[in-house]
C-alpha cells in the first residue's frame, strides 16, 4: 500500500556534497564518511553505491553496522567508532572474531580490550587492524593522553595487531569559538610526537565542521557525516561551501476545515482563533519523528507558500493554518521539510525551533508510515 508521507532522497545531492568535501580536502587526504544510523536517517541501502563511489572508505558507531555494510556487498576499508566492549560478554570473543574475519577495523581504547583482540587474532592465525582513539578532552570514547604511548608500544608488539591509525573526536568544532576544537588538535599531535607510530599509521580528526573550519585537523583523513547529506551545524555556516540537502519530506493534505472565531485546536488547545479561518490536517506526528516540540512554531510549505502550524503535533497529524491559502484544497501536496536550506522548514531551521541539532531531525524522522523514494 502507498504511505502517506513521502521522503526524497537525493543521490545527487549527496554526490555533490562529497565532491564538494573532497574538492576542500584535496587529493592526499582520505574520505571516509560516516554512514551510522543509517545514513544519519537517510537510507544506507539506497546511499550505499554512491557514498562508496565517492569515499576511500566508510566509519559506522557500532560493529553490527560494520556487518552490515558487508552484508550489502561493501567490500572497501570500515571502521568501527565502538569495539570489544559493546558486546556482552558471552559473545565477546565470537563477535570480535566474526568482525576480524570481515576485516572491520576495531577502534581500541584501553589495555584489556587490546590484548583481547590480539589473542582473539592470534588464535584465528591472522593480523587484524586496529584504530587507537585518544580522549583529547571530551571524556567520551578512548584513552588517556597519558597512556597513549604504553598502548602504542603494546599494539606494535602485537602479534595478532596491526596498528593503522590513531585518531581523536572534537567535542566543540561547530561552536563559535574554535580554541577549543585547536586545543584538542594540539594534544592530540603533541601524544602522536611522544608515541612510537609509523608513517603508514592514518592519523584523523575532523567531522564535518572541522573539516570546514579548521584545515590543520585534516591530517591523514577525515571523517564527515552530517555535510555529506548536506546539512551545516553551526552559526556563520552562511559563509561555508554550499552544501545541498539530501532529505525532502512531503505529505498531502487530507482534510480542510472552516474555523468560528474563538475556537481552539489541537491537544491541550493551545491555539485560539481570534478570527475566523480554514485548517487543514496533515497526516504527519511524532510517531514519525516530527517533533512535539514543534508545536506552534514550525512551518510547512504548501504551493510555495509558508503555512503556520498550529496547536501541538500529535501523534500521526499535525494542524496547519490555510486563511491565508483559500485555494488549499485535500490532496494538495505539503512539504513537510526542505531541501532548500534557505526556507523556514529547512532541516537547520526546524532544528533550531525545536531547540535541537540537525542530526536529530534527520535520524528520527524514521517510521513505517514513510516511504522513502530515491532520486
Ligand atoms: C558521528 C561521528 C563523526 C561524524 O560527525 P559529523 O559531525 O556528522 O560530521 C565523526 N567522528 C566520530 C567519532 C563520530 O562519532
């Protein structure tokens, strides 16, 4: 049966945006996107080709998504964000062994975790290659400044590891003020000079935003997700490439109501008419990842004109204000989200009205109400 709400995605858009990215990176240095969460909520099945056309190979968070990507005939380098400790214990070594056999690099990050996937290799009678994540400041995955040297030297006397790269992640490249995101550069280089690495050893750092803002964190290869499906995270993005979005979301318009002044609409009623009016319905909620909290403050476009939503996003439809649009009539298609990232439903500018982040949007709006329709 036909869904309801439609999602666009564009391949050429996404082809864009990495040409754009490896026109800004230049030739030396390795693309390789991240296509976790499903292509940030766009689709790895139906991006898979192009992406991997375009890149040198491809990062995802977790190892099931490594496997994934094999399981869909990718056949080139990935990498693995998350490792030994994300599997429960009693498939620890069946999982780690599964990922060496599938030649997914593991990122590494502590003593116990680097033995075990050494001995895992060693007992499958192959080398297996690992990424070393150094902690620069964000408390989040990989290890101590301190302690990157030991592990170095533990890697390279592995028999059953091949150290390939060290890398570290910005907590704040996309915030205003980048002495942060050059501060964390700084001690990840200065751990690089003190440890024993090879110059076949891939050094990297930036996401998308530090690809754009901050050129010295390009190093060996880059890691970019949002930009590739062509969003920008931060203030000042008006200056930047222009990136070309991917995702267009669109849903038509089911039913159209006269309002009496006065009335109200929506749970809670939380918006009155002061004067009389038309609504329409729009089948589109939270269940599929439209934000509740864009009730009263989003816009959706209908023949090319910005239409208020009014009262609170329910679970499967939303209220949109047609006074203003007298010729609206049910079937007329909505556009839910832009592909324009100058207008008022822009993934960027939903974002900012729901007081979230881009990445939000595009990895929630995911249901079984949507049919997503590459072009
Ligand atoms: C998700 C992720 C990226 C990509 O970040 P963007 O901001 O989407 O470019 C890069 N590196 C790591 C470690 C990540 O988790």
């Amino acid at each position: 049966m036909d869904q309801l709400i439609t999602t666009t995605i564009s391949e050429s858009a996404v082809r864009h945006n990495l040409m754009l990215l490896r026109e800004h990176i230049g030739a030396e240095v390795k693309l390789y996107p991240a296509v976790k969460a499903d292509c940030y909520g766009h689709g790895l099945e139906l991006l898979l080709d192009v992406i991997s056309e375009c890149a040198d190979g491809l990062c995802v968070a977790a190892p099931s998504e490594a496997m994934r990507l094999r399981r869909l005939g990718y056949d080139g380098p990935v990498l693995a964000f998350f490792s030994a400790y994300s599997f429960s214990e009693e498939i620890r070594e069946l999982s780690i062994a599964e990922l060496i056999s599938a030649d997914i690099t593991q990122t590494v990050v502590d003593k116990k975790e680097i033995e075990l996937i050494n001995s895992v290799a060693v007992g499958l009678g192959v080398v297996a290659s690992v990424h070393l994540k150094v902690d620069t400041g964000m408390l989040r995955a990989g290890a101590a400044v301190a302690d990157i040297p030991e592990l170095v030297d533990i890697i390279n006397s592995s028999a059953g590891l091949k150290l390939m790269g060290l890398y570290t992640h910005f907590s704040s490249a996309d915030e205003e003020d980048l002495s942060i995101a050059e501060k964390q550069l700084a001690i990840f280089n200065e751990a690089v000079a003190k440890s024993d690495v090879g110059d076949d050893v891939m050094l990297h750092a930036a996401n998308s935003a530090a690809i754009m803002r901050l050129r010295p964190s390009h190093l060996d290869m880059v890691r970019p997700g949002l930009a590739v499906y062509g969003y920008h995270t931060y203030a000042g993005a008006e200056t930047l490439p222009p990136l070309k979005p991917a995702m267009r979301v669109t849903a038509p318009l089911i039913q159209v109501k006269d309002v009496e002044a006065g009335s109200s609409c929506g749970y809670g009623l939380t918006y009155t008419f002061e004067k009389g009016g038309r609504v329409g319905r729009v089948p589109i909620g939270y269940g599929d990842g439209y934000p509740r909290s864009l009730s009263n403050k989003a816009t959706v476009r209908i023949n090319g004109k910005d239409i208020a939503l009014r009262g609170r996003v329910s679970m499967d439809q939303i209220i949109v204000d047609l006074t203003e649009l007298p010729d609206a009539t049910v079937g007329d298609e909505v556009e839910i989200i832009s592909d324009d990232s100058a207008a008022l439903n822009s993934v960027e500018n939903l974002a900012r009205l729901a007081g979230t982040i881009p990445y939000e949007i595009t990895c929630g709006l995911r249901s079984d109400r949507i049919e997503k329709v590459f072009v």
